[in-house]
C-alpha cells in the first residue's frame, strides 16, 4: 500500500533509511569507504543525510563494471546501462528483489492514471539495455492489463497494431509520440477520432507543457509524464497523477534533496536545483546522496489526488545539457516551451551552438508546419521575427531563426538529439 498519511512515509523513510546506511557500511567497500568517519547510528533523518558526501556519475563509471554491488555475485538476476558519450557506460545490477520493487512502482504509477486490467498498453520504449521497456512491460503486466511489446521503431507497424488492437495507452517519448502522431495522420488515421488513446505515458528525455498540449489536441486524450533513471531502477521512480502538476516521487523507496549544482549547499522546499536521490530500497546497488544532475523543484503540498508522496515539478533538463550563450544558461526545453506556442511551426527542432570568432552563436533549426501554406515570403519572416523575438524577451537569448520544410529534421524513436554543440566537437569549451 502507498496511499499512506505522511506521517507514516516518513516514518518509513527513517526507519528504510537507517537500515540502508547499515547495509552499505557493512556490505559495500566503496560506502565504508565514502561513510569513513561519520558515526553510522546518527543518521537517522533527512537532515542527517547531509553529513555524507555525494555520490556521482563518475563514482559508477570509476568503479565500473562491479564496483558498487554489494550483493554475492550468484543474486544478480539483471543487468541494464545507459551509455555515455564517452568511457564506459554506467551499468547497473539487479537482485529478484529489485526487480520485485522496481515492477512494483511501475504498476504504480500506471495506477493512478487509472490504467487497469481492461487496458491495452502499447510499448514503444526500448526493450533492452535500456529500462523502459522492461520496466514498463512488468509494471503493466503487474497490473494485469494486455501488453504489446511493441519496442521502438517501425513506426507503420505500431500504427497498426494501435488501430488493430485497440491500444488504449501508449508508453513512449514524448517526441516519439509527437512522431507517432505524425506518420498516423500520414496513414490517413485521425489519432483522436480512429485510435483509443485514452493515455500516454511520455518521459526519458525533457519536454514542455505546449507539448503536452500538442499531444493532448492531436494523439491522445491525456499525455502525462514519468521520470526515471537506470540507477535509481529506470522508468517509475516518479509520475503525474491525474491533475498534471508536478510528478509525486514515491517516497517510501527514495529521500529527494534539491542541492545547489554549483555549491552543493541543500536548498529550500520550492528553490530550484539539482534533484539527489537517495534510494531506500535497493538491493543490488543502492545509492546514497546520488546526484542526478536533473535540474527540478521540490513540492511538498498536499495534491488534490490524495497522494501524500512529495512532488517534483517538470524536469527542466539536465545540468549537462544546459546551454550557455554568451553567458545566459538555457535549457532545451525552455526553447522548446516558446517553439511550441509560435504559431506556423511544428514542434520538431533541433539547436546549433558554435562560436564566431569569439561570440557564441546558437542558431534554432525550427520546421514549419506542415499545415501552415503560403507562398509569401514575408509570411515567413515574420514567423521568423516572431520567434527571434520572443526567444529575446523570455529568455534574454540572441538566436539565428533558421526555418526548414517539414521533415528535414531527424525524427527520433527513443530520446530525441535536441543539441548539436559545435562549440565542444571544436575543442572549444
Ligand atoms: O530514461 C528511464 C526512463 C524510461 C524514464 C522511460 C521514463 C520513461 P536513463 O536512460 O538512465 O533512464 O536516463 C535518465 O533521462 O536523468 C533525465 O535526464 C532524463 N529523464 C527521464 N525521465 C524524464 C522526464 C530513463 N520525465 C535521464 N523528464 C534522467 C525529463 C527525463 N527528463
């Protein structure tokens, strides 16, 4: 049961919490390692977690492949990674029962959407090294609903199967489903009139409410988001309840700290920063204080849903993907927000940062949209004004506005490749 008082999640929390601590120092040579000097028994809060150090990316890398398990090699029964773009991949090991717990808040969080046991679920997350086939595929099944195992790709086909099998929630990225709706009104198939949808679960990779807005008016009647990562499980760590504000992490396995990426210093309910989680339920491979360089704010009010899990508002993007432009810091999805309110433009865009001499340039490559007609060319500019403009006043951005025709940017069946930095493949970052 979840559905708990807070008072009881945080007893949970306390008690899951020093047992973790204890399991670590006395089963993983890294922790006692990292917990070396701090008196074990006093961590028995929240507050107490800031006496140790954080744990990072390149803790795992340097330790790969085995270094942080701490369970006898025989109990492993898994194992997932999510490649980087450099060095060795961050690989992560399961036991039976994280494989248990992790299937277990994917079902979850299909649940309070109200996905049941009558539902088809089409999955097109990856199946494979990467968790959100997989996951989503026991959490529904969990559930007892029919699944697909549909996986990425072959975007005709999952068209088919959606209409044939009368899909009524589809799980995926964002702007996979963006895709997905695309081809199918391409298939000559109105998503909304011809397809059930009655939901999608969309994460993985950022995006923006003008998204969600765009799902919701041209694929399916509710698009909610998830937020996961391998080493906290995968997919199922965090999701949007029915009133689409703001993601409840399920508190009862994981403790959240919002900390400033830069000092490290633990900040305020409702200040934004870099979101560390550390996970109270993990067998194989528990983490403590780990940073996840997601960038978010913590909401501790009560929703209207019920749930006394805290929430996370929408990720904003990743600490690593932050663009900076001649000083100002961006995220990706910020453009995106203002992209998808510009009217003439679909929301299929990519991003271009290089160096003139010693300014930076970004150029946002945008298409326009595939309904929007005109053989003026002035039409266009002001499209162009437009979005240079409002790019200027929102986010205090100087950007080249380059407008391309529809379908000359990538589509992407997994995370979407938003950035293309030319200022690092340069050497010059
Ligand atoms: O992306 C797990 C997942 C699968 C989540 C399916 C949701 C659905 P990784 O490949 O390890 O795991 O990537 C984790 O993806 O640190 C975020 O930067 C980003 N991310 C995940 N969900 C969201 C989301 C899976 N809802 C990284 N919004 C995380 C924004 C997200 N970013």
């Amino acid at each position: 049961m979840y559905k708990l008082p807070k008072s009881e999640i945080e007893e949970i929390q306390r008690k899951r919490l020093r047992q973790i601590v204890k399991y670590l120092y006395e089963n993983s040579s890294f922790y006692r390692n990292k917990l070396r000097g701090i008196d074990i028994d006093e961590i028995r809060s929240k507050e107490d977690l800031r006496k140790i150090p954080f744990t990072t990316k390149d803790d795992i890398r340097d330790n790969y492949p085995f270094g942080l398990i701490c369970v006898d090699f025989s109990k492993i029964v898994r194992f997932h990674a999510s490649s980087g773009t450099t060095g060795n991949p961050t690989v992560v090991a399961y036991t039976i029962q994280d494989i248990e717990n992790w299937s277990e808040l994917c079902k979850r969080c299909l649940e309070i959407v109200d996905v049941n046991s009558n539902d088809v679920v089409q999955i097109a997350y990856g199946y494979g090294l990467f968790t959100g086939g997989l996951g989503f595929h026991y959490g529904a099944e969990r559930l007892g609903a029919k699944v697909i195992p549909a996986s990425t790709g072959n975007t005709k086909r999952q068209i088919k199967l959606m209409k044939d099998l009368g899909t009524t929630v589809i799980c995926c990225t964002p702007s996979y489903g963006l895709y997905l709706a695309e081809v199918a009104k391409e298939e000559g198939i109105n998503p909304k009139r011809d397809l059930k949808l009655k939901a999608g679960i969309f994460g993985a990779e950022p995006w923006s409410e003008n998204t969600r807005r765009k799902l919701e008016e041209n694929f399916v009647e509710n698009a909610y988001d998830i937020y996961g990562m391998s080493e906290l499980n995968g997919p199922g760590v965090a999701m949007e309840c029915k009133f689409k504000n703001g993601l409840h992490i399920w508190e009862d396995h994981y403790i959240v700290e919002i900390i400033d990426p830069n000092t490290g210093e633990v900040l305020e309910p409702e200040e934004k920063g870099e979101m560390v989680v550390t996970t109270l339920t993990k067998e194989a491979m528990p983490l403590l204080r780990y940073r996840t360089r997601d960038i978010t704010i913590l909401n501790d009010d009560p929703c209207d849903c019920g749930l006394n899990h805290a929430r996370i508002m929408r990720i904003l993007g990743r600490t690593d993907d932050m663009l900076k432009i001649r000083g100002v810091c961006v995220f990706p999805s910020q453009i995106e927000e203002i992209i998808m309110k510009t009217n003439g433009l679909s929301p299929h865009y990519q991003l271009v940062a290089d160096r003139e001499g010693v300014m930076d340039k970004l150029i946002v490559r945008v298409e326009v949209a595939e309904d929007f007609k005109t053989d003026r060319l002035t039409d266009l500019v002001n499209i162009q004004n437009k979005l240079e403009e409002e790019l200027k006043d929102a986010l205090g951005i100087n950007a080249v506005i380059e407008l391309v025709e529809p379908k000359k940017i990538p589509r992407s069946e997994g995370k979407a490749q938003r950035i293309v930095d030319l200022r690092k493949i340069r050497g010059l970052l």
